[in-house]
C-alpha cells in the first residue's frame, strides 16, 4: 500500500533540508579553511562529507522504496568500478537516472567523489546544489560559446584528483520523451542520420571536448544503458517518496579510452556510432525484457545509507528536543507561527527539488513535409528541436 507523499515529504524534508545545512557548513569551513593550503586534503575531507549528504538520498532509493536496480556487466568492468577514474556516458530515460549512478557509485566506493557535468541553475538549489559546487560539478548555461572554456577548466582541474572519481555526462542533452523522440526522428530523416527508435542524438561536441582533455588521467569510458522493464512502473521521485517500487535495469559496456580515435571529428562519430548500437540494444531489451547479452551481477543493499540515515535521525531529535527545551517555542502562538513557517519553507524547497528531477513539459511534435535544406539549414533545425 503507497503512502500519501506528503507525509513522507515532510519528515524527509526537513531530515535532508537541516542534516544538508550542517554538511553544507562544514564544506564551506573547509573550503575557506583548508583547500587554499592542501586541495588533495580537502577534496578527500569533502568526499566524506558529502557522501553523508548523498547517502540519504541512497537510502530513499534502497530502503524507503525498495527500488531494484539490476545491473548487467561482464566481471572484468565489475571488479573495475570504483577502482579507477571513468567518464559515464548514458541515455537519460527516468526522472532518476542521476540517484540511478548515485546507488552504484556508493556500490563501487566511490559516491563521495561521483561528479556530473550539469546546467547552471542547478548550483543555485538549496542544499543539493550547494553541496554539488562544493564537490566540483561541472555548471553549464547550454550555450557552447559560454561553456566551452568552462567545460575545459572544469575538466583540467579533475587532472589532479586524488581518488578514483566518475564523471557522468547525458550527451542526449535532455531527458527522453516521446515528443522530443519525434522530433529527433525528423532530424534523423532530414539529414541522413540512423532513424533512432529508443535514444535521442547524441550532442558530440561537450563528449569531443571531454574526451581530448581527459585522454591523458581518465583510462575509461562507461558505456550506461538504462532501461525499464515492461513489468515496472518508471521511477519517479514522487514514487520514491510514496514508498512505491520500481526496477532498472543498467547494461554498462566498458571501453579504454586509449583505443577512441584521435581526430574531434572521429570522435564525434564514435559517440553517435555509440548511440546507434545503444538503440539496438535497447530494441533487443524491449523484445526480452532484459540484457541477455550480460551476466546479472550482485550489487547487493549495503547497510551503510540506513545506518547513516539512523544517525541523522537520532541527532535531530535529541538537538530538537534541547532546543525546545531552551527556547520554548512551542509555548506561544508566535512560536508555533514560526515553528509552521519553517515547515512550509522545508516543503517547498523540498517540492522544487522533485520538481527539478522531472522532465520538462514537452507538447508532441508537428512533423511538417520535407522539403531540401542546405546543410546549414539542417543543422540549425536540429539544433532548434532538440532543445
């Protein structure tokens, strides 16, 4: 039996909303504190702390809901994960693909230094997006003249990076919808491109830029293939928090980053090329309903995000409880006023996080008659629709 979300949300809310302001404090002291004398000490302090934050997020995906996320890999990538520096590159198929590489970074022993390369306004997010900056996301304003140089800094900087990191790029740009599928068939049509039937066009150049500037310290790339069975409801953060279960499926297919070609061009079509066989495997997944090309591995259910989630839990009780004591609070109608303002803050930030987490609202595409365009023509178009 689900339960109402929002008397999940609440708890969880203000859980998340108050344990995220003591990790964002203390990023902030080592930020001020330590990194400008050793960023190695602090990006490790980081890691830690971070991770702490994370981990309730990972405990609503493993414990609270029950989510399975099954994962299909052969044991030599397995036994890698977690062990080296790797650029994730997947489809974007549900509103929680991104807690999706959370679960198996935290799998892998990597969760606190899990990175991502995401647009601007996430860094302005009370709280998760706070924690994100702190721990070295890359922020992007999806306008290439503006990111380029920002995405070849960020990229540098990770050159150095003391621990075993995963970066995740969505290179669809966008999560998947059927009207946005429409219009990347049309494109596909008008250009000469493989029709895609599960994915959208890959965008190369952010893949092209992280590729030449990571060839040298990152020795893989993570080909991530997420898909739902036909038995299981999509995942949502709303049914993460009504207690409802859902299952992934992940195919993850490594490659050495070694053996890509070496010109941009070449590149850009090894990523599209990627993509076209992404496609067909999705085609066989739809017809078995699972990836039988990969053994199932046993990523298990550690105890470490219900212990962590425990402890969190226990010191917000006892400090709320000192609190009232000492404030009395709850003694007056002003007290109470306040105390209900800040639980109404708590829900509506907490809203405009799981707002954030769904796809846009998209209207299905119009498919108008072909007609010749010059290349230029077809380039801005797909550009236009693939927004």
């Amino acid at each position: 039996m689900s339960i109402p979300a929002a008397v999940v949300i609440v708890p969880v809310g203000v859980l998340f909303f108050i344990s995220g302001l003591v990790v964002n404090l203390i990023q902030a002291i080592c930020f001020v504190l330590i990194r400008p004398f050793s960023k190695n000490t602090y990006r490790r302090i980081n890691r830690a702390v971070a991770e702490l934050l994370w981990l309730e997020l990972v405990w609503l995906v493993d414990w609270w809901a029950g989510v399975k996320i099954q994962l299909f890999t052969d044991p030599e990538t397995f036994h890698s994960m977690g062990k080296e520096h790797a650029l994730l590159v997947s489809n974007h198929r549900s509103d929680i693909d991104w807690l999706v590489g959370w679960v198996l970074a935290q799998r892998s022993g990597c969760l606190g230094s899990a990175l991502a390369v995401m647009k601007k306004s996430s860094k302005a997010l009370p709280v998760i997006g706070w924690s994100m900056w702190f721990s070295e996301y890359l922020f992007l304003e999806r306008s290439w003249a503006k990111d380029e140089n920002t995405l070849k800094t960020g990229l540098l900087r990770l050159k150095d990076f003391p621990q075993p990191f995963w970066l995740a790029l969505f290179v669809e740009g966008t999560r998947f919808t059927k009207a946005k599928l429409l219009a990347a068939q049309e494109y596909a049509a008008s250009t000469g491109l493989p029709v895609p039937r599960n994915v959208l066009i890959p965008r190369t150049k952010g893949f092209v830029t992280a590729v030449s500037h990571m060839r040298s310290f990152v020795p893989a790339i993570y080909d991530v293939t997420v898909a739902i069975p036909k038995s299981s409801p999509p995942p949502t953060m709303l049914r993460l928090f009504k207690g409802q279960c859902s299952v992934v499926h992940v195919h993850l297919k490594r490659h050495m980053m070694k053996d890509l070609p070496e010109t941009d061009e070449d590149v850009a079509h090894w990523c599209r090329d990627m993509f076209v066989a992404k496609d067909a495997l999705l085609d066989k997944h739809l017809a078995a309903d699972t990836f039988s090309d990969q053994e199932q591995q046993d990523i298990g259910r550690p105890l470490k995000s219900l212990v962590v989630v425990s402890s969190w839990v226990c010191l917000l009780v006892m400090g709320t409880l000192k609190f009232l004591q000492w404030s009395s609070l709850l003694s007056s109608w002003k007290g109470i006023a306040f105390s209900a303002f800040g639980l109404a803050i708590v829900t509506v930030v907490m809203h405009i996080l799981i707002r954030f987490s769904q796809a846009e609202h998209s209207t299905p595409a119009k498919v108008a008659p072909m007609k010749p365009k010059t290349s230029r023509e077809s380039s801005e178009s797909g550009r236009d629709k693939q927004q």
